[in-house]
DNA sequence: CGGAATCCTCTTCGATACTG
DNA sequence: CAGTATCGAAGAGGATTCCG
C-alpha cells in the first residue's frame, strides 16, 4: 500500500510536474528510457542502488500518468518491456537542460560509478547541432554496445549498435572521461581510444564532442562549491 | 545533524545535476527566488507545507553549492535575505523548461494552493518571444503586487511593482487562471479582470500569454493520466 | 529467469514547539 | 525575524522471498 503520493498541491506547473517527475530516481529512470526500451531487470542494473520496490512504484506511477508505456514483446523474445509514450519523450528538453546544467560538476569527478552509456549522453546533450557531414557513431566502451546517432538538429546516444555507423570508438569508460574532460594544450587527438571504420569521422565527431562538453562546463561559471 | 546527504554517485551530469537541486522542494525554492531576493520568512509562506527546518536545510545545500547567497541588506531595512548567485541563476533553462511541460497539466485543477506571481511565472514561462512594443505590465492580483518585465527575447514575472510599467491589472487569481485556461470561442477579452493605464497595452500582452499558455498546454499530447 | 511483493532498518519529511 | 529542537509518520535502501 503505497497510499497517496506526497504532492506539493500548489497550482504552479512546476509543482504540478515535479508532482510526477520530481520524486528520487524518476528523472534517471526516464535517462535510462531515452537510450531505449528497457527490461525490469535492465532498468536495476542501470540504476544502481535503487531497490527493486521503489523502481516497481516508479514504473507504476509513470505508468499512471501516461509518460511510460508497459509493453510484452512478441516472439522471439518473450520479454516485457518499459518504454517512454510520446508524453514521457516530450520530457526531452528537460532532461537535456538539466544534462548540460550538471554537465559542469563532470570534470574532476572520481570514486563514482561509470557507464559508457551515461557519458556519451551528457556528450551529445552538450553537443551544438552538427555540421553536415558529420556521421553517426558506434562504441564500445568496458564492453558495453552504444551509440551516437546524428540527427537533423541534435545527437542522441542509445544502447545497442547501429548497422550504417560510420566507425566504431573502442575503449574504457576512464579513457573517454580523460579525453573529453582533460584540457590538454590544443588538440589531443584520441587518446588512448581506438577506432574501427572510418578514423577520420570518428575523429572528427570526437572533437565535435568534447568541444561541446567542454563550452557547457566552463559556462556554469565554473564555481567549485562544496565547502 | 543532517549526517551526509544522499547522493546518486554517478558519473552522469543529470545525477550530479539532481544530487544539487533535486531534493524535495529545492526547485521550489529556486522559483520563489527567481521572483527575487527573499527573506526566510517569505520563502516560508512562499513554499505551503515546506517546515522551517527543511527550508533551514535546503538553503544551506544551496549556499553551499554556489548557487544562493546569503545578504544582510544595508540599513533602512536591517533583514537577511537569500537571492541566486550567477550560478542559481544559470538554472533558468532548467526552471523554464519544467514549466514548459508542467503547463499540461495546469487547465482543469481544483483545490490547489494559488499565488498570483506564480500563474505570472507561468504564463510568462510558456510566452513566445514578445514583440516589438509589447509592453510591461504590473498585476495586483488577490492583493498580491507583481508584474511581468518585457525583455528582449523573454518575459519575466517578479515580485513587486514596477514604476514604469505600461498599466496595471487587478484582479483575483481564479479570474486570471480562467482567462488563462477557458479555451473560450474566439476572444474573451479581458474577463472579469480590470486594467488601470493603457488598457490597449494590457489586452495585447494577456492576449499574448494566453496565447502562449494554451499552445504549451496542448502540446502536451493532452494525457488526461492518474486514473 | 524476469518481475515484482514483503520485511526490516534507516533516513527524511512535516508539523509543532521553542530560542537567540 | 530567523532559525534550532524534537518527534511521529512516511519514504528509501537492502535483502530475501515469492510467483509465473
């Protein structure tokens, strides 16, 4: 019995929106929604610390207000699936407003937990537009399948691998980390990443990213905080 | 003693974004401070239902953050009060674009706490960018002064009158939330709110907020959730 | 094996009371 | 006015158990 969920009651629309996306752990569950559909089981692992219980009355919760839709897949994969509705995708500007608000405290960070996926999210919402030409991406990052697709007018980082990327970025998580938030004098190549297909794209996607993350981190007046 | 707060410990920007601002209230608390600076005990009746202790918390988080500072303002008025540093106040995107979607859900809600700035807050939030001549406008709405501020490519509602605004409205807040979300048929005018000054300059800035407010409510997919 | 419900402990919240 | 102290209630975190 969960009885009524805590609301702010106040006819303001960010109470009324914080009323279904404000409690701890929903806006990171609708993180881990954007990159694709995701198993019960799949949505634990990419929240760490969460507790099956509070993420069954997230699900839920979301579910109620429309933002998430609950989905049994057909054969061959007997699975149910979680998925964002076109409500819940409409949350896009806010998830990237709050991505490159907190893209500031990325550098300088240690001692926390790390997937490729996560980076290459805050990249590509950090990112400005892309410039004709530039190709969508694979990576491999501690063995885990994601990609950066470039749209018309923004990037967007999901799970799995695409089959028309134009190269594919192998490497560690740390080496990522290192290369985008390490202000090396000029330009520091790739690092210690490597690349398969096409070097050249894939160089300059990386620029085009770590250029972004770096503009988005040092707008936010770069205060060092915390006593 | 509030012992550690708790913390996401992921390397993502929207964890470390919402390991800042994510606690209950906090966003509140940004809102009422985007109306301007503000001492505890208007946070207090700005915030229904917050406690004095969670408020005393919050502030503190956020100070030290970076993102509040605390003033002892100059004689004749011997208060302390909180306002945003550049950085809390770089949370404008953040703010804005929560507003954006939580305006879906602001038509049709009964038994809420209102304040007049806060539909003031809204209505400017969810405003396209304003046109040449539009002009600045005070409200006294259920005795409450604010006004909106016309800038360059934004409005902004603050607390307060100012001295060179265009004219001034009055009213209550149901009148002006039912101006706002009654899709009357063509033009309702101006309902049962009064203007002071140029009546003219009034119609066409509640014109354009309302304008604003129902695209961004409609553009919500219409979910009517929470069955 | 995926998808939870249950139980227990700990923290946080909300409300009231109290103090410099 | 600007908070701190206190306390019952609600929520979160973690492990285990249950069910299809």
């Amino acid at each position: 019995m969960a009885g009524e969920p805590r609301r702010y009651r106040e006819l303001c629309p960010i109470a009324l929106a914080l009323d279904v996306i404000g409690d701890r752990w929903t806006l990171l569950l609708i993180r881990e929604l954007f990159a694709g559909p995701k198993r019960f089981t799949d949505l634990e692992q990419g929240l760490p610390g969460v507790g099956s219980s509070v993420l069954a009355t997230r699900l839920r919760h979301l579910e109620q207000h429309g933002l998430v839709r609950r989905r049994r897949l057909p054969r061959p994969a007997p699975a149910l699936i979680y998925e964002l509705t076109p409500r819940g995708a409409s949350l896009d500007a806010v998830v990237l407003s709050i991505a490159r608000w907190g893209a500031a405290y990325l550098p300088g960070q240690q001692d926390l937990v790390s997937r490729g996926r996560w980076l290459l999210q805050a990249l590509a919402a950090t990112a400005d537009p892309p410039p004709p030409g530039l190709g969508s991406t694979n990576f491999v990052l501690d063995g885990e399948e994601s990609h950066i697709r470039v749209g018309h007018r923004r990037l967007a980082a999901r799970d799995g691998l695409l089959t028309d990327a134009r190269a594919t970025v192998r490497g560690t998580v740390p080496d990522l980390y290192t290369l985008a938030t390490t202000s090396g004098t000029g330009e520091p190549g790739l690092g210690r990443v490597a690349v398969d297909g096409d070097r050249r794209a894939a160089e300059w996607l990386l620029k085009h990213l770590v250029a972004g993350l770096r503009s988005a981190a040092n707008s936010g007046t770069s205060t060092k905080e915390h006593a």
